[in-house]
C-alpha cells in the first residue's frame, strides 16, 4: 500500500483511503487463489514423487526439476492465508510472524523458481548445442552445489523483504494489514529491494533463458535439413515446447513486472493521482495471481510433457502396468538424438560414426 502516512498511535492514516479495495477483487481473487493452490499442490507433489520414487536423482535434470517442484511447494502453502487476507478485505488476522514468514516465502519462492527455470534451460542448452564438451560439468555433483547456491542466495535476498514486512491497523477501518509503511527512514531500502526483485527476479534470468533457448532453436533448426524425415517431426515438437516454455515464462511474470515498476514510481512519489494509484492497487492481485499461476505451469512444461514422467505417473496412480525398463529419467523432450547432436558438429557421416560410438553409453538426460 503505497498512499499511508503515520498517524496517531492508533493506527494510520491513508490518503486514499479507497484505492484498490473493490468487492469483485475480495470474491475474484481468492478464488483464483484457491484454484493455484489446488493445481499447484497436486501437480508438484506428484512430480515429487514421480522423481523420488522412479526416476531417482541420476540426472542434472531430475535435480533440478525436483527443487523447482520443492521450491513452487514452499510458496504454495502459503496461499490459504494470502486468499483468507483478500477475501477479508486485506484483514491480516495470523499475526506479525506468519505476516513477515508468508512475505519472505513469496520472494524466496520468485527468486527459487526463476533460478531454477534458468539453470535448468542452461543445462538443456548445454546437452543439445554442446553435449560432448559438456560432460564434464553436467554432473550430478555440479547440480547439488548449483541448487544448495540457488537456495542461498535466494534466501538471503528474501530476507530484507521479510524483515521489512509488518502488521498494521489502519485508522477508521476495523481492519489489520500485513504490509511494509513506506516511511522516509526505509525508503531507499524498499526501492533498492524493488529494483533487485525486477533485475534478477525477471530481467537477467529472462535474458538468459531468452538466448539459450535461440540459442537452441538455431542449432535445431541448423541439423533439420540434415535429419531424416521420420525425425523432423520430433525436432519441430521440440521447437514448439521451447516457444511454450518462453511464451509461458513471459506471460506469468511481465505484467506483474510492469505494474510492480509502476508501484515503484508511486512509491518515489512521482505518481501521486489517487485515481492512478486505484489502478495500480486494482491491477496488483491480478498481475500476482499470473505470475503465481507459474507455479502451476512448471510441473506441465517440464514434467507432464515428458515420455518417461507420463509412464511413471501412470505406475505411480496405478493406472499402468507396463514396467519401464533400464534407468527411467526425466525427460522433457527438450534434447536431440545422439545422432541429431552429433550432426550439429560433426557433419561428415564418418565422424557422426565415429560420435555416436563414443556417446553410445551415455545416460540420457
């Protein structure tokens, strides 16, 4: 809430004391909570126990994908109380702690998540562009010090945000809010937290995944003349999950991210008009429930879509009886044939022979 200012020891006092509480927003949005919660829950827990059950963790992918679904189920929890606080009508009633742990939660699942999206388009980029020279680092033991790093950082940039969160009674309303008072004494702290959620919470991770993925898309693109016919009908399945997950990515955090760069200007004081804060306040809930349906996408982009998960999903609900021979891992559908990258560096049919022979026994990823 961008429009308080210290009152008396009662409470405080709000310039525009209707901005953003409209009775469509108090029905609308907790109901769409609820929807995330449900999803969410039910998609990463199987994913969870897909990976730990059957895959195991003996690839860079499975790692990563099990602390992406961890991570979107940390945050998850969460929920019931944000949905219970706008169905109330932003009446924050579970105290001072759940308000700062619920805050910290949702910046630390933002950073989790987004990290995670990008070390593992990272990890793909490497196994279809460079899947030879790569070896040495996709290892397993590589991928636990990327996520214990991912958890770290993540948590210590979430910290602040925790900290600066606190409950508060408004004045001439019989309410309570879990909100940050945008004081003079902390103000270049939430405008330094803000500019750090947009940069690495949205902008660099985006720029990255952006380029591995044309990155991969080019390298396809360069062997699909190559390929045998029976095998460009994958590569184009291929391109169209790696849009998806692009398109999926931008969608769930860029208007969160416009919106969040305008509470900023409202929170340096360059808008001011109540009307205009009434929009933001308005538009805010909407933008958060897309970009917190993400948590809800991931387990569809990078799990359901894959060959081996929908078979050990099947095993899982015991819907299916068909054992899944060798090591099962986590597939995306998001990688070449050893043939196909080959192809992308050795274009002689003798050295593809001669590649494929040295890859023939390595695991898939």
């Amino acid at each position: 809430m961008n429009n308080s200012t210290t009152g008396p020891s009662e409470g405080l006092r709000l310039h525009c004391n209707m901005s953003g509480r409209h009775d469509f927003i108090f029905t609308f949005i907790p109901v769409v909570y609820a929807c995330n919660f449900v999803i969410g829950m039910v998609g990463n827990s199987m994913v969870v126990a897909v990976i730990y059950r059957y895959m195991k963790l003996k690839t860079v992918a499975n790692v990563f994908v099990l602390n992406l679904a961890v991570s979107d189920l940390t945050f998850l929890v969460t929920l019931p109380m944000w949905a219970t606080f706008t169905a109330t009508g932003y009446h924050w009633p579970f105290g001072s702690f759940l308000c700062k742990a619920s805050a910290g939660l949702v910046i630390f699942n933002l950073y989790t998540s987004i990290f995670f999206l990008t070390a593992l388009s990272m990890d793909r980029y490497l196994a279809i562009v460079h899947p030879v020279r790569s070896r040495r680092r996709r290892t397993l033991l590589y991928a636990r010090i990327t996520c214990v790093l991912v958890w770290t950082f993540a948590f210590l940039l979430s910290m602040p945000t925790a900290l600066s969160r606190d409950v508060y009674r408004i004045e001439n309303h019989v309410s309570i809010i879990c909100g940050v008072l945008h004081s003079n004494e902390q103000i270049h702290l939430l405008v330094s937290l803000s500019i750090l959620k947009s940069v690495l919470g949205f902008l660099v991770p985006f720029l990255i995944i952006i380029t591995c993925y044309c990155l991969m898309g080019r390298a396809l693109l360069g062997a699909k003349g190559i390929l045998k016919k029976s095998s460009r009908s994958r590569e184009d399945e291929t391109l169209r999950i790696l849009a998806a997950a692009v398109l999926a990515f931008f969608i769930c955090w860029a208007p969160h991210q416009i919106f969040h760069f305008m509470e900023l200007l409202a929170m340096l004081g360059v808008v001011k008009n109540c009307s205009v804060l009434d929009v933001i306040d308005t538009a805010m809930p909407f933008s958060i429930c897309l970009a917190y349906f993400n948590s809800c996408v991931n387990p569809i982009l990078y799990g359901f879509v894959g060959h081996n998960f929908r078979k050990n999903l099947l095993r899982l609900l015991r819907c299916g009886s068909a054992p899944v021979g060798g090591h099962p891992s986590f597939s995306s559908k998001i990688t070449l044939s050893h043939r196909a990258s080959g192809l992308l560096h050795l274009p002689s049919s003798k050295k593809v022979s001669e590649h494929n022979a040295k890859t023939s026994e390595e695991p898939k990823t």
